[in-house]
C-alpha cells in the first residue's frame, strides 16, 4: 500500500474515528508509515509524482480486533445517544 485516503459519504450522525485509529497506529510505532501514507504520498500524486515506499507496520496480535471494539463501542454510544 501506498497511500491511504477515504471518500466518506455516511450519514450526518455517524463518526469516523479517524483520530482514535491514527493514535493507536502511532502507538504502535508507525508515526512515519502514517505520515506517508496519508499526507506524503497523497501530495505526491496530486503533484504527478510517484508515491514513495511506507515501512511496513506489524500488527501486534489481536490490534486490528481491539481497535474494531473500540469503534463499536463509539458507535453503540452515538446510537444510545440519539435514540
């Protein structure tokens, strides 16, 4: 993967937790991945260039199970809270 970017059209009540994700990848190391990713690489190719190589991120185990509840939950929250 070179880049990382969204296109987002949800409801007006739903949340993208994108600054939970994006701190729970920096405390996993991957401050530079993310920063290529999602600001770098992104400026690259709106400037017809190529896109540089991220370092690869090793997912700790169960990462990607934790950071699914921790949305889930915020999501069961706006839920309980507009109902």
């Amino acid at each position: 993967m070179d880049y990382l970017a969204s296109d987002f059209h949800g409801q007006s009540g739903m949340k993208i937790y994108k600054e939970a994700a994006w701190d729970a990848l920096e405390e996993r190391g991957a401050a530079e991945a993310l920063q290529i990713l999602c600001r770098v690489n992104p400026g690259r190719i709106l400037d017809d260039l190529e896109p540089i190589p991220v370092p690869g991120i090793a997912p700790p185990s169960r990462f990607f199970d934790r950071l699914w509840g921790m949305v889930r939950r915020r999501m069961g929250q706006a839920e309980r809270q507009r109902g």
